[in-house]
C-alpha cells in the first residue's frame, strides 16, 4: 500500500504532472471499456461492484468510469497516475518510467492500477473503496490507449497540434482518445454509442474469441501484470508518431489504422478489468467470458 500513503503527501508534487486536458479515452472510450466489462463479470463481482457504486452511477459502472477524469482538478495528486510515458523507444520499464514529475516513484498508470487493486483486496484498507474501485476502472481504460504511454518529450501527444479532416484542430493525444472513436462512430455506427460496443462485443466472440485467454493469463498469475499492458501501449505508440508532424493534417489514411488498434485495445482493457474484478470479488483465476 505504500503509493496509496505516498499519495497523500504529494499533492503539491504530482499537480504539474500533466496538463488538465490530458485524458486517455474520452466518455466514449471509458464508457466502452466499462461496459465490456460489465457484461463479463461473475454474479458475485457484480453484487460488489454494484454496492460500491455511489448511486448517481445508477448501479452502473460504466456510467461512472470518466469520475477520475472529471474529479482531476479537485485532486491534482492523480496526474501522474493517469499516464507512464517513456522516452519514445517503444518499451515500457516500471523502474524507468513509473514516477512522478520529481521523480516519486510509483506515480504511473501501472503503479496506480497496482496500488488501487491492492486497496480493494484488502478488506481492512482505510483507503476509500468506492474511490478506489473508480480509480481502478479508469486507469485500466487509460494504459489501453496508446498514447498514455507515449513520448515524455510531447507528453505522450499533446504538444503535436494536427487537423483532424481539415476541421477540427486538436493534437495527437486527442486524437487517440476520442476524435478515431467519433469518427468511427459516424461513419460506421450511426452515431450510436451501443451499436459500437456491440460490434466490439461480437469481435470478442468471433474474431478475437482465441485470443481472450492470452489476454488475461497474465492478470490470473500476478496482481494485474499492469506492466504488461503498458508495454503494449508503448510498443503501438511507437506507429502512431509515424507521418505526423506538427500541423499535420490527419485523414482516412491515418483513421482506417488506427480505428482498429483503438477498437481492441478497448476491447482487452474490458476484458481485463472484468478478470481483476472477478478475481478480487469471486476468486476467480480467469475472466468468464460470459452471454454478450
């Protein structure tokens, strides 16, 4: 538990650690992850989870998966727990990356999604639950997108302005976290947010229905191999810096990409937080992958 007390003396520390709107996924993005995961957790993770719920979610927990996002003005101590950048050469290493703007260790997305699952582990943690089980949704939604684990240099996008289709001028972060999904939406999805996430839920038992127990062997034999997931990201960031530079104009030939990479990676940030739940609340050793 020691980030989880290391947090409460590094307020003032942690509140530089990345501009306010730096956010990985927007609503659509977290939504999606929260909702794929709801539909695979066991009947007992399901009651607890819904008993943590503070009622404005409405027993929903993809409806409260952005608090973190919303609440970061009100507790700048979470900066840097959103992110893990790195210096751009497509790997992720927990002692390298995972700290603060000063250097506090821990103060990463994957320190963040270890600590907060260790809280709600521990029956006895004085740690808010509820807080703690919203933090953890969020953050496993946040090490998905790729560019939370991009370039220290450009933190992780946001110093890249480019044109989104000649219109919306934005910057490769936002890119990333919502304006691929927007547009996805618009072009395949008649703007309709549940007709996405069943398209990504029957991608989950069809074509990528092999996969789903590779994804979440790793969270079955550790806390959360959180390391792992940021891994990932920074290895697919890597692509996503390729033909942008600043002012660049981004079109089709970049969506068509990227669309995909956006859609699993939300699709396995599901999956996995649906497995850590399950596990934490129903003991169980892998994510059951449940009627969708």
């Amino acid at each position: 538990m020691g980030l989880l007390v290391l947090l409460q003396v590094l307020l003032v520390a942690a509140a530089a650690a990345r501009a306010p709107a730096a956010r990985a996924w927007g609503v659509e993005g977290h939504y999606m992850t929260c909702k794929i995961a709801e539909g695979l957790l066991t009947s007992e993770a399901t009651t607890a989870v819904k008993g943590l719920l503070p009622g404005w979610a409405n027993g929903e927990l993809a409806g409260a998966c952005s608090w973190p996002d919303i609440e970061r003005r009100r507790m700048p101590w979470s900066g840097s727990l959103h992110f893990a950048d790195t210096p751009g050469d497509c790997k992720f290493s927990y002692a390298r990356d995972c700290h603060g703007p000063k250097g506090e260790k821990d103060m990463c997305v994957v320190g963040g999604i270890n600590n907060y699952t260790a809280a709600l582990q521990d029956s006895s943690s004085p740690y808010n639950r509820t807080e703690s089980l919203l933090f953890l949704a969020h953050f496993l939604g946040d090490v998905h997108q790729p560019m939370h684990c991009g370039r220290t240099a450009d933190l992780g996008g946001n110093t890249i302005l480019v044109t989104w289709y000649s219109t919306a001028k934005t910057n490769l972060h936002k890119v990333w976290d919502d304006k691929v999904i927007q547009t996805a939406m618009s072009k395949f999805y008649k703007d309709d947010l549940s007709t996405m996430i069943d398209a990504i839920k029957l991608n989950l038992t069809e074509d990528w229905c092999t996969e789903e127990n590779q994804w979440t062997a790793c969270s079955t034999q550790t806390t959360t191999c959180a390391d792992k997931y940021a891994e990932e990201s920074a290895e697919l960031s890597c692509p996503a810096y390729v033909g942008v530079g600043q002012y660049s104009n981004l079109e089709d030939e970049y969506f068509f990409p990227a669309m995909p990479v956006v859609e699993k990676r939300i699709a396995q940030g599901g999956v996995r937080l649906a497995a850590i739940l399950n596990r934490i609340f129903s003991g169980e050793n892998n994510s059951r992958l449940q009627s969708l």
